[in-house]
C-alpha cells in the first residue's frame, strides 16, 4: 500500500523525506506538482518550522499548490501563539502569521483553496462557512486531501468552477457625464478585466474615460487599474486617474493590519503613487494627485502638504492649502498663516476657507484661538483684494461667535 502511494510523489519530495531545507528547497522549483508534494510532505512533518514555508506556499500561483498549503498548515501540531494576547512590540510568529494567511485564502478565487483553508481553520477553533460556486449535485466529487494514512492526494483534490469566482454583485451608478463617454467603455460596463485591457491598448480618449468611469466604480479593485492609468503617457489621463484615486471608498479597508505580514492594501499603494505623481512634469497631474492625497489623514500626508504650502507654483500652493483643510490636526495653522501672507489672492483665500474648515473640525484653545484672531487683525490692517477682505470679515465673526459661545460656557461652569 506504501507503495502504492508512493508512485504519486515526485522524486524530489522523496529524496527530501522529512529535511525542512531541502522541502523549502522544493516549494521553489518550477515543476506544480514538486511544489504541492513539499507542502504536503511539510503538514505531514507537522512542526512549527514548517509553518514559514507553508504560509509563502499560500501564495503560490497554481491553485492546487495553495491547496496543499491550506491542507498542509492544517496539519501542524505546534501552535502555542495563537490564543496568546501578544505585546505592542512583538513580531507575530509564525503561527499567528499563518492563521492571518489561512483566513485571508478564504477569499481565494478557487473553492478548493477556499474549502482546504475552512478545514484547516476548523482544527485550530475557527469556524468559517464556505459559500460554493460549484453546481449542487457535485458533493460527492469533494473529499479530504488528508488522509490520515500517508500521503494521498491527486494535483486536482477539488474541481475548479466553471468560470471565474464571482464576488457579490454590487450596483453602479450610470456613466453619465458632461461630455461624451467612448463606446467601448460603456459597453465594458464596469467590467474591470476589459477595462485594464483597455488602458493597456485603448487611444487616449479610451483610456482617459476608463480612469474617470473608475473614479464612478469607487471600488478598491480599481486602485491598481488607477495606478496603470498614474503612469499613462498622456498628461490628461494621469490627471483623470489622480482625481479617481481620491474617490474612492476605502471605508471597507481592515484598520487592525500588521505591517509584518499584511500585504500592502489599496489605500498604501495610492499613497505611494500619488507621492510618486507629485514629481510629474504636468502641474494638474500634480495638482490632482495633492487633492487625492487629502483624503487620507495620516502624519506623512500632513507633512507633504506641509512643505507643499510654499511650492513655487501658485496652483500648487491652493491644493495643497485646501488639502489642509481636509485634515484634522492644528499643527497645520502655522503653514495656512504662509498662504494668507502669500502675494496671490487665490492662494490667501484658499487659506481662509482652510483655516475655517479646519477650525471647525479641531477643538483649539483659547492661545490658538487669539493667536489667529491676531493674523487675521493683521490681514485685515493691509489693503487686499475686496474677496479677501470680505473671506477676512467673515471668518472673523464666526471666530468671534466662537469665543463668546466659549466663555459663556464657562461662566456657566
């Protein structure tokens, strides 16, 4: 019978028997079938070395090979992590790795890969229910890969859908917009594998539409289509696919990821091209690409609106003034007192309705408060535009309602 099973594993898995190094060694040979034997020998070896190489083994680009992982990390008896509350500075170990990976393959386009990561989950205490895309009657084609008894497994353990896995279908709204739309986008109607098609071979006005009906989608998939469409070598499509980037909803994004083993995330890679686009030679490719930046409020994007408030350009000046009124950090009054000093009335009035803005997100204290009250006194004594000095007034009064409201709640204290 061991012979028997035996005829089913390459020769190289056979001549590594239970040496970790030379499996890992198979795990990265061309041949799918070494592979899958490797992370199947490595789940029968079952100790927590092997977990390492089974979690890459994941990501492996042949289906069957992540099925064998998901079966193999299924196997290990050596989990002492992954019930343990773990420090702020601690790296994740292995285990607690694999457990985030195995739980991530319950999305993998195959069901074979998703079902062999259920079972495994099952027998570390997660239950997870796997929703099928197979027909209803193909039950009895399923069966475990593990046998108890040795290594018994065929390349396909579970059939492959027809088709491609399907996602739950959401609803767009129609592409309508103030000037015509190509043909051939609205007949892709959002469909995102025609449309990276599209911007790899589609003229410019193709590719341009499907930037902006990508913008319409505000669907995360879309990111890395957006980020073909940053480095497009026309100037109007870079522009378009900046201005998208920054509406799309990343409210649906995971907020506790680990840095050690998350993948980068759709809101990571935007920020890292729109950074990239800011060196563009098209000043509205960076224009647009500050405004997309604004929408995420994190410290190194309040640093480049920073140093952006005394860019040379005036365009660039009132984006990155306006971005700084999306945030929700006081740090940023000093760089808005830049704009409302600059020469350009434009740029002052951007900062106007960004300190407003700002202010009305931020609790400030009373040291704050005068302190812009002062530059603003200070605006008003110079002869302006009549929009400044107007914006000037404005803003005044309602700093002012602001601090009667404050010290009227204090005489009430």
């Amino acid at each position: 019978m061991a012979e028997q099973q035996n005829n089913h594993i390459p020769v190289l898995v056979l001549d590594a028997g239970e040496n970790i190094v030379k499996l890992k060694a198979c795990l990265r040979y061309p041949d799918y079938l070494i592979r899958q034997g490797a992370a199947l020998q490595l789940g029968n070896i079952g100790s927590f070395e092997c977990l390492a190489p089974l979690t890459d083994a994941l990501h492996d680009p042949d289906s069957v090979v992540r099925e064998a992982a998901a079966t193999g990390l299924g196997r290990i008896k050596e989990l002492p992590n992954i019930h343990r509350k773990l420090t702020f500075f601690e790296e994740a170990p292995d285990d607690v790795v694999a457990l985030h990976d195995l739980t991530r393959a319950l999305n993998d386009r195959e069901y074979r890969v998703r079902i062999a990561a259920a079972k495994s989950l099952e027998r570390f205490g997660y239950h997870h229910e796997v929703e099928s895309d197979l027909p209803a009657n193909s039950d009895e084609v399923l069966r475990e890969v593990d046998q108890e008894a040795g290594i018994q497994y065929s390349p396909y353990s579970y059939p492959v859908a027809d088709g491609k896995w399907k996602p739950v279908k959401r609803v767009y709204p129609p592409l309508i917009r103030d000037h015509s739309v190509p043909e051939e986008v609205l007949r892709a109607n959002y469909n995102l594998s025609i449309y990276k098609e599209q911007l790899a071979k589609g003229n410019p006005d193709v590719r341009e539409a499907v930037a902006w009906a990508l913008g319409v989608m505000r669907d995360l998939d879309g990111v890395s289509l957006l980020i073909m469409g940053l480095r497009d070598p026309v100037d109007m499509v870079r522009q378009t696919a900046a201005h998208s980037i920054g509406l799309i909803d990343y409210s649906s994004l995971k907020k506790d990821r680990s840095s050690r083993f998350a993948d980068k995330q759709a809101d990571q890679l935007a920020i890292q091209n729109l950074l990239k686009a800011l060196k563009d030679t098209d000043i509205m490719v960076r224009v647009e690409a500050i405004t997309a930046l604004a929408v995420f409020h994190r410290p190194e994007i309040i640093r480049t609106l920073m140093s952006l408030v005394t860019d040379s350009i005036p365009e660039i000046r009132i984006a990155a003034l306006q971005g700084c009124g999306k945030q929700q950090d006081t740090i940023l009054i000093d760089s808005l007192f830049n704009g409302l000093r600059d020469p350009y009335p434009a740029v002052q009035i951007a900062a106007l309705d960004a300190l407003g803005e700002l202010l009305q997100k931020c609790a400030i204290s009373s040291s704050e408060m005068e302190k812009v009250i002062l530059e603003l006194n200070m605006l008003r004594s110079i002869k302006q535009d009549n929009r400044v000095d107007h914006a000037v007034e404005d803003l005044l009064s309602r700093l002012q309602k602001l601090k009667d409201q404050e010290n009227q709640n204090g005489s009430e204290r």
